[in-house]
C-alpha cells in the first residue's frame, strides 16, 4: 500500500497530466446541458450523464485511492452502493434501469465528488507505484469510454423529447459525397491477430494468437445514408427471407421499419435525429445507428457479408488508411474534421461508426481475464453479444486501435453502430 503523499523532490509524471486532461473533457462534454438533462434516463440501456461522471470518479475512489493512498477517506459511504456499475465483487448496487430515479447526489454534488477525488489522486500521482500507474492507466480508457456513452445515451435522451433539441448547436456539417465501393482482395492464410506492443490493450484483445483466413474482399467504404435507403425503398423491412430468425421475431415485436434515428419529414423527405438536431438525411454519411440483425440482414441483400473480425483487423492492420477519419455522421464535438472514401482506398475504418462483424464476442484462445473485481470488466460479457471494431465519430481520437473490441447485443440500435460489406475472394 502507497501513500497518496508527494515524495520530496518529486516531479509531476505525464500520466498526471493526462489524467488532469481527461478529467477535464468529461466535464467539457456537458457544456450546454442542465441539471435536468443530466438527470434524464430515456430507456434501460442509456444512463444519466450525472450519474456517468459519478461512476468513473467512485472507479478511481474504489480501485484506486481505497487501496493505495493510506491517509484517504472516501467522499460519501453511500456512493459505493449508488455507482457501481455491475462489479458484483465489489458490493451490491442500485439497480441501472432505476439510475435516473436518483435525484440525489445533485450535479453539483457530483462535481464536488469529482473535485475531491480529483486532489487526492492528483497527489498519488506524483509518485505513483506501477501498480498505480496500471489502474489509472485502465481508469482513463475506461472513462474515454464513457465519454463515448455520455454522447451516445444524451442524444437518445434528446431524441426522446417532443422538442428534439440539439446537443452542438453550432455545428456545421459539410457537403460530401461518397465515393464508389471498391473491392480490396486480402490473401488467406494463416495470420496473427491480437494486441501486440508496449501501449495499452483491454484484457479480452489479448493474448495475440494465430488464425486460418480464407481469401476475402472488403468494400472501400462503409455503407452510406444513401445505400440504405435504397434497401429500405425495396421493401427489405417486410421481407422476412432477408433475416434471421431471432431478427425477423425482433422485426414484427418492434415494428422496426428503419434505422433508429430517421424519421419521414415534409413530402415524405426521410429526416435523421443527430446532435446537432432534426436535419435532413446525409446520404453520403455512413448509416448508424443499426442493430446487428439490420446490418445482416442488409449485406444478405446486398449479396455480400459482414466481416468476420480477424479479418477487419488484419485488413486494417495491412492498409495504409487507418488514421482516425471522424464525425463523418455527426457532432464535431470530439473530431472537428471529417474524411471522405473516393474508392480507390481503404478507407473510414476508425473515427466514423462502429462497424458490425459476424463474429460472436468471445475469448481468444488463452485468454485471462485480469485478477480480482476488475476480472468483471470484460470477461463476463463473452456471451450473447457481437464484436464491432473500428470506432465512431463520438469515440476519443487515442481510443482507438485496429485490434479494439467493442461489442453489443444484436438488437442494440442507440450505439454509433454500421457497416462494411465483405465477401468471399471470386
């Protein structure tokens, strides 16, 4: 056990400064919002933005100050069991979908938590241990994470009211259109895939282990506003040989017709909800905000596949294209620049949307997920769930990674989730 005490003569290390800066963006990010909107929880899924800034702080209270600062006392006994997330080895918690009951702690409450955790690490830091260095290291990405959810649960919350107010006013989206698909042919083989290096990885990217690929093509782009509206123009929501069975049954129990956010506006013009507000489709973005079942469902009637996800990361890691493009689709508030694909690259794999893969998010061979309650970070969500790779416009610039897994359940449809086609090698 460390004290959170300055050693004589030390010097404040890069990690505290990154610290300090991703601190600040969490907060950056709710300029323009309220107490109100802080405090809404629109569906089970989505969580109030007041109570992620409180559940990354009470990540570096419990994991953190507790067991490695010997002088520090925990800001409020009660906020151990209000914002815990699902850490069942780290005591009960308030149940998620009921997270926006919580009138109390208040935001400014909230604030002054992040504050007093704010100075008591801010001194650990000055000497950390590399034990320390380990858990802050794992605390910022996993606040970049929430940041990505802060983005992604208050649009759904501004979605959800009759006002449908927009989250970056002052945004301005430019006028693109999206190149041609092209084929890029990768040969098969037997290849390595899995985090490798010295930065920093999640437990599930790891170990870096050997895959059989067969000879396989991926398209130049992801598949834009444009090319899906031309799948739904052709029926494909009522053609129940386009689906699988679980998504059909999800089909006619949702009545789902489009993609989340659009809507039919004035003369029947197809409309889409995006922080910046109610503003017309862009067809040459790419389509988010697309379940699983939607994004198979589509490549079976573009006669095509989704990737499986070894083969997306050895794509990206081979091709020269993969510096983070961003905000393609939507608010500018994380990448203020966007990129086009003119089809004759590999192009938008990071920084746009999320894109689906066929594959089952599930442990590579030797797999260990880490010692203790962090185990629970990823692990035991390896069932039922599908990777998607690559990143989204409301993803942190340094997130990402070729070999990053995200994943989600195959009717989730709020994330900054598309697609790119695959297919086999003709």
């Amino acid at each position: 056990m460390s004290d959170e005490s300055p050693k004589p003569g030390s010097t404040p290390s890069p990690l505290r400064d990154r610290y300090q800066s991703t601190r600040r963006q969490s907060l950056a990010l709710t300029d323009g919002l309220g107490p109100e909107d802080m405090t809404v929880q629109s569906m089970a899924d989505t969580s109030p933005t007041k109570w992620h800034l409180a559940h990354v702080t009470w990540f570096f209270e419990r994991f953190v100050l507790v067991p490695h600062a010997k002088s520090y006392r925990v800001f409020d006994d009660a906020y151990d069991y209000l914002f815990n997330s699902y850490y069942y080895t780290a005591g009960d918690m308030h149940s998620r979908p009921r997270r926006g009951l919580l009138s109390r702690p208040t935001v400014d409450d909230v604030r002054r938590y992040r504050a007093h955790v704010d100075e008591h690490l801010g001194r650990l830091l000055e000497a950390p241990s590399a034990e320390v260095e380990f858990l802050v290291t794992l605390g910022l990405h996993h606040e970049q994470q929430h940041q990505e959810l802060m983005l992604t649960d208050i649009k759904h919350v501004f979605r959800e009211s009759p006002m449908k107010p927009a989250y970056d006013e002052g945004r301005t989206r430019r006028e693109r259109r999206p190149g041609p698909v092209a084929w890029h042919g990768f040969p098969g083989g037997i290849v390595e895939t899995g985090f490798v290096g010295d930065g920093f990885s999640y437990d599930n990217e790891t170990p870096r282990h050997r895959v059989l690929l067969e000879d396989f093509e991926l398209a130049s782009r992801p598949v834009s506003n444009g090319d899906y509206l031309e799948f739904v123009r052709d029926g494909a929501y009522r053609r129940s040989e386009l689906w699988l069975s679980a998504a059909w049954a999800t089909i006619l129990a949702e009545g789902w017709s489009r993609p989340f956010y659009w809507q039919t506006g004035p003369e029947e013009t197809t409309l889409e909800f995006t922080l910046g507000g109610l503003e017309a489709l862009d067809l040459a973005a790419p389509v988010s905000h697309l379940s699983y079942f939607e994004a198979d469902a589509y490549a079976r009637w573009a006669g095509a596949r989704l990737p499986r996800e070894a083969e997306w990361e050895f794509a990206a890691s081979e091709t020269t294209g993969t510096e983070v493009t961003g905000n393609f689709v939507d608010s500018g508030v994380l990448h203020p620049e966007g990129a086009e694909s003119h089809g004759d690259d590999l192009g938008q794999l990071f920084g746009d949307v999320w894109e689906w893969t066929a594959s089952p998010y599930s442990p590579y061979p030797g797999f260990a997920p880490l010692g203790g309650s962090l185990g629970e970070y990823n692990g035991k969500f390896m069932c039922s769930q599908m990777v998607l790779r690559g990143g989204s416009c409301v993803s942190p610039r340094d997130h990402l990674r070729a070999t990053y897994r995200n994943f989600f359940y195959p009717t989730d449809r709020w994330q900054f989730s598309g697609l790119r086609l695959a297919r086999d090698a003709r």
